[in-house]
C-alpha cells in the first residue's frame, strides 16, 4: 500500500472503495475523502489509484492506494488481513464491476457472460466475505454494493449484464436478511444511465463512435459525481438508519428502456 499514514486502526471512519481507477469509484473516493473518511482506493490499475491517493493526501485526506482484483480470492484476503481493525462508521464500498457487449441470448459469447459474473458478483461476495468480521467488530459497519436498474429490470442485448447486476442485487438483499440484529448495515444503490469515462467504452471493446450512441440526444445524463453524492449520502445517515435500495436516474430516464432524447 501507498499512504500518508500506516495501516490499522484509525480514529477516522475508512471507507473501502473498489474499482476506484476511474468514473463512480474515483468520484466516491474524492467525496468520501472529503467526509472525513480515511479512503482506502482499491482497483487493478495501480498508477491511477496511486495518483488518486497523492491527490487526496496532497489535499490534507488521509489515502491508501492497494493495486486489487476484486475476482483474485487470495489477494483479497491478504488485503483484508493488512487491513486491520475498522472503526465505527466505517464502510465497504462495492463499486467495482461493467459490461460488455450488447449482443442478444442466442449469440451471446459465454466468456464475457463469465467474467461480467465474476467481477459483478464474485468480486463484491470475496470483499463483502473479507471484511463482514472487521465491519461487524467495529459496533458500526456498512456494506454498500453499487448494483444498477439493469438488475432490476430486463431490456434487450442486456442477459448477461443484467443477470450479473441481478446477482448483485440479490447478494445485497440476502446479507441484509442474514445480519439483521448485527451492527451493520447493508445498502443498494442503482444507478440508471451514468455517463463516465470507460464504462460504455469498455462494453463496447474501445468502440467510442458506438459508446457515444449510448448517449445520444440525452441532455443530461447522471454523472459519476451524482452517484458518489448518492453513495455519500446514504452512508452518512444515523447508524440506525438504513437505506436499503435507492434507485437514482437522469429525469430523461424513466426506465430501462424508455429515454427522452432530443432531436
């Protein structure tokens, strides 16, 4: 880990955030930070969360940069072990996940149905398993996972993205059942059309001319800083407060598959 402090206990509430390379992750960690949470910034790319941690060290936040794979169960455990105790308040931010492909059921490749699950839902059930025993020990934990609208509604070329992000919500649905009575809170939040950096361009394999019909004739779609202040929301309320499911769309977007676009 990079830092401006050590790891371990802090007297400051930390706050785990995958996939915070870039886009909701990056824009959570930034406003978490400015909460007053020690960020700990997790994600494969290591230069970016490295250059995330120096700017909210630079900027007087306490930072750790920790290169992850979320889909790696023995490097999550390990991180989980440097971890340390948590403090009360602290929480675990399951950002890390996207899509790829558009492509409908019958011709849809396998591979990318597989890796969509394994980081959609196998990577957020190796964090959620890692660090439920520090959350619960702290009197005051959170576990948050970014799931989507796409989890909760069907739209055609979707499958295999939406049954990932359904996974995602079911898994946050089942903690929440399993811990109730226990010290920690479980949270859902899913996000409509987000418009940020790499998510579209990802699903389409580098294809920009392809990912910005995504968005096309959509004034404003949500940003990566609307859902980082949804997320910092939900998190800051009252210890007894739990905001199960809160589903956040652009006022163009009224579901999935119905969007005003301008012409």
């Amino acid at each position: 880990m990079t830092s401006s402090t050590e790891t371990g206990q802090s007297a400051a509430p930390t706050a785990v955030i995958t996939g915070a390379s870039s886009g909701i992750g990056a824009a959570t960690a930034r406003r978490l930070a400015a909460e007053g949470y020690r960020t700990v910034l997790t994600a494969r790319r290591a230069e970016r969360i490295e250059a995330l941690a120096a700017e909210l060290t630079d900027a007087g936040h306490q930072a750790l940069a920790h290169p992850l794979d979320v889909t790696d169960r023995a490097a999550v455990d390990a991180f989980a072990g440097r971890l340390g105790p948590l403090a009360p308040g602290s929480v675990l931010v399951n950002n890390a996940g996207g899509a790829l492909g558009l492509d409908p059921v019958a011709t849809a490749d396998p591979a990318d149905w597989r890796a969509m699950y394994e980081v959609n839902v196998l990577g957020v059930l190796h964090m959620t398993q890692a660090l439920l025993p520090a959350l619960t020990a702290s009197g005051d934990g959170t576990v948050l996972v970014l799931s989507s609208t796409a989890g909760h509604a069907t739209y055609e070329g979707g499958a295999g993205y939406v049954a990932a992000k359904h996974g995602a919500h079911v898994l946050a649905e089942t903690l929440r059942l399993e811990v109730c009575g226990q010290p920690v809170r479980v949270i859902e939040i899913a996000p409509g059309m987000v418009r940020t950096e790499e998510f579209s361009l990802t699903r389409f394999r580098g294809d920009a001319e392809q990912a910005a019909k995504v968005y096309e004739g959509v004034a404003e779609p949500l940003t990566a800083e609307d859902v980082a202040d949804t997320i910092a929301w939900a998190v800051t309320r009252p210890p007894h407060v739990n905001v199960d499911l809160l589903v956040v769309r652009p006022r163009a977007q009224a579901s999935n598959t119905k969007v005003h676009r301008e012409r």
